[in-house]
C-alpha cells in the first residue's frame, strides 16, 4: 500500500510539473505576441490606423485616436498581466488576456460579417502586407483565446521550480516559432492569392 502511495504521489507531482509547465509556456507566449504586437504597431503607426480606419466600426477620427493608444494599451496589459502573475491572480490575467482578444475578435466579426478583405491588423508578426480574409483571422484569434483558457485551467498552487521555468520559456518559444511560421504561411499564401487575380 505504501508503494502504490507513492508511486500516486511521483505521478501527481509529474502531473503537476507538467501543467506548470503548460502554464508558464502559454504566457510566455501570449505576452509576448501582445508584446510583438505592440511594437509592429509603434513601428508603423500609418499601417495600423490604415487598417483601423479601414474596419469602418468608429468614426474616423475617433478611430485615429485610438489606433494611438492601442499599442501603449497593450503594454499596458503585459505590465498588469505579469503583476498579476506573480501575485497568483491567474483571474486577473485571463480577464486582461481574453478581453484583448475578445475585442480584436469582435473587429474581425465584424469585418468578416460586412465582407471586408483586411490588410495586416498589426498582430501580423511578419509585417506583411497582404490581405488576409478576415475569417482565417478570427479563426486565429479563437486559438489564442483556447490558448488563454488553457493557461486559466492550469493554474497550479506555486509559481514554478527554476527547471519548471526553463522548460515554460522554451516551450513558450516552440510556441511563438510555430505561431510566426503559420502566420507567414498565411500571408504568402494571401498574396499568391492577389497576384494571381492581378495577373488573371
């Protein structure tokens, strides 16, 4: 009887280990495609409020402002985000997590209702500049949001061991490397798309 307790035991511990791992790796990897996100846009702001504007949900000029303020919003998510982190408020980080991509998501139904063809939003992580179906963009941003109740359910009582953190940064980089080469996947394949009806 002892060692089927402690075999439960290792195997708990393993579980454990397992979904702090999960746990660290889908924040890495969600705060910093807000983060890669935040800087596209700084580093074109015309791309940004071109595309903002181009949604036709706001009035122009309230549309401008705002396409200002996203980025700096969005650093300003990470920064809560990680307090959050640390202080175990996982609620609080999945509210700001989801609320981001909630809102985007809401943008891109709309788009995708009204049959709009948008050229990159600013969460493109290869700043591109071809029109991506607003569909295909929704449907990436429902992944993320799985990806934040992913992260929401495995929540576990400790912040993580040291090798349980260095296991969640690369797992978090497997992640992002995954998430850039879909991304550009997607953008050669939408401007292969225009240049044949171009050339058509």
């Amino acid at each position: 009887f002892h060692h089927a307790y402690c075999a439960a035991q290792r195997e708990m511990s393993m579980l454990s280990s397992l979904l702090q791992v999960v746990h660290i790796g889908v924040l890495g990897f969600l705060l910093s495609l807000v983060l890669a996100s935040a800087s596209h846009k700084l580093r074109a702001p015309g791309q940004f409020r071109q595309a903002l504007v181009g949604y036709e949900m706001l009035p122009g000029n309230l549309a401008l402002t705002l396409a200002g303020i996203v980025p700096f919003l969005e650093i300003s998510v990470i920064s809560v985000a990680l307090v959050a982190f640390a202080l175990q408020a996982t609620a609080v980080t999945t509210l700001l997590l989801g609320g981001l991509l909630l809102t985007y998501a809401a943008f891109l139904g709309f788009a995708m209702l009204t049959g709009r063809s948008l050229a990159d939003c600013g969460c493109s992580l290869n700043g591109g500049e071809a029109s991506v179906k607003p569909a295909i963009l929704v449907m990436r941003n429902l992944a993320l949001l799985a990806l934040v109740a992913v992260f929401h359910l495995t929540q576990q009582a400790s912040t993580g061991t040291l090798s349980e953190w260095l296991m969640g940064i690369t797992f978090s980089l497997l992640l992002f490397i995954t998430y850039s080469s879909i991304d550009g996947l997607l953008e050669n394949h939408a401007l292969l798309k225009n240049l044949r009806l171009r050339h058509d």
